[in-house]
C-alpha cells in the first residue's frame, strides 16, 4: 500500500515552461544569440538549470566559461519572474489535499534549483503540507541519481517500496527505479507516452482524477 508520494514540480504539479521559456530567451537575447522555439525549450528541461542552459546555447557555444555566464544570467531572470505566467495544472491542489486527508505523506522533488522550487511551491500550494520540499543544490547529483529521494523517505519514516514518484519524464520514471519506488507517469507534462514508457512499462495517467484513482489503489 502506498503510504507516500514524491510528486515532480515542473511538467507534474505545474506548468512552468512559460517563465522557464521567458528566462531562457531573455538570457539568449542578451548574449546575441538565437532564442529557441517552445519545443526546443520543453525537450531540453527536466535535467537541471545547467544543463537546460548548456542545451540551449549554440553547440559551438557550449564550453565552461559560456555556460558559467550563461548560468548567472539565466538565473537573474527566472529569480526574478518564475511565477509570472506559472499554472497549476487542472484539479492538482485538490488531489494533494486529498492524498493528505487519507493520511498520505506528499512531498516535491525536483530538478530546479533549491531555491525557485521552494519559491513556487510556496506561491502555489500554501496550504498543502509537504513533508519535504528539494530542489537542487549546486555540487549535489541531480534525478535520476536517488539520494535526494531517500532522504525525503527517511523524513516519512517510510520504505522506499511504500512511496510512489510521480512524474512527467523518463527521468521521474528512472528516478523512481533507482531509489526502489513505484514509477507513476502523468501525460500533462513535457514528455510523450512513448518516451515514458521506454524503459519499462509504468502506470499513466491523463488527468488528476486518474492519478488519485491510481494511488488511492496502489
């Protein structure tokens, strides 16, 4: 029985493609350099502030020293408007709140740095008792590595094997795996049933009705 719930922020609880895309531009445009199309922002976040940057400068553009600069200045923006156009995602803060009240632990996890995922959090979920609230912290591994994970089980008292991850990407689903939860994926998000899927079939859900049919059940 699950007794637990790891839920990704960007793609799951929320969509923030809008502001991350806003940042990104904005950091491009500064630098001379070409902004990118949403698609090409949405297939290139999930794996960390970093990494969404290196991906979003030009290969040619792509050493240490562009993306460190890169980085400050990405991060001056999205500081300063990562919830200007964010949403919650239909039914979401009613499905948290009734995961609580049958006694379910929530917490959010996610690849975005401490800092803004604890900032958006606490601008959109207010009310909602998060056991834990990570995001990721400089010189730390980021999902898929597990580490962050345990320790948001150790913090609910609870077994890896009673705790599901919830998730809009492979990366949730692998992340999942390695800390020895059960992968949960949501079609809402910036990644397709297929690319969900690819390592190993997993449950999926189309809305936030189904979510909480799936993990009432588990």
């Amino acid at each position: 029985m699950i007794k637990g719930v790891i839920f990704d922020l960007d793609g799951t609880l929320a969509d923030t493609l809008p502001d991350l895309e806003d940042a990104m531009n904005r950091m491009l445009m500064q630098f001379g350099f070409p902004i990118r199309t949403r698609k090409e922002h949405r297939d290139a976040i999930c794996y960390g502030a970093r990494e969404f940057v290196r991906r979003s400068l030009p290969e040619s553009k792509r050493d240490e020293d562009t993306v460190n600069c890169a980085l400050a200045a990405y991060r001056t923006y999205y500081i300063a408007a990562c919830t200007a156009k964010t949403k919650v995602y239909p039914r979401i803060t009613e499905l948290l709140s009734r995961l609580c009240t049958n006694g379910v632990w929530v917490a959010v996890q996610s690849n975005k740095p401490m800092a803004q995922t604890v900032q958006v959090v606490k601008h959109y979920f207010p009310q909602i008792p998060f056991t834990a609230v990570l995001g990721h912290v400089e010189g730390t591994p980021v999902k898929p590595d597990p580490q962050a994970a345990l320790s948001i089980a150790e913090k609910m008292g609870l077994d890896p094997c009673e705790i599901a991850f919830v998730g809009d990407s492979d990366v949730d689903m692998q992340t999942a795996r390695n800390a020895g939860m059960l992968p949960v994926g949501v079609l809402w998000g910036y990644r397709d049933r297929k690319t969900l899927i690819a390592k190993g079939e997993v449950p999926l859900a189309e809305n936030a009705e189904e979510l909480e049919t799936l993990l009432l059940k588990m």
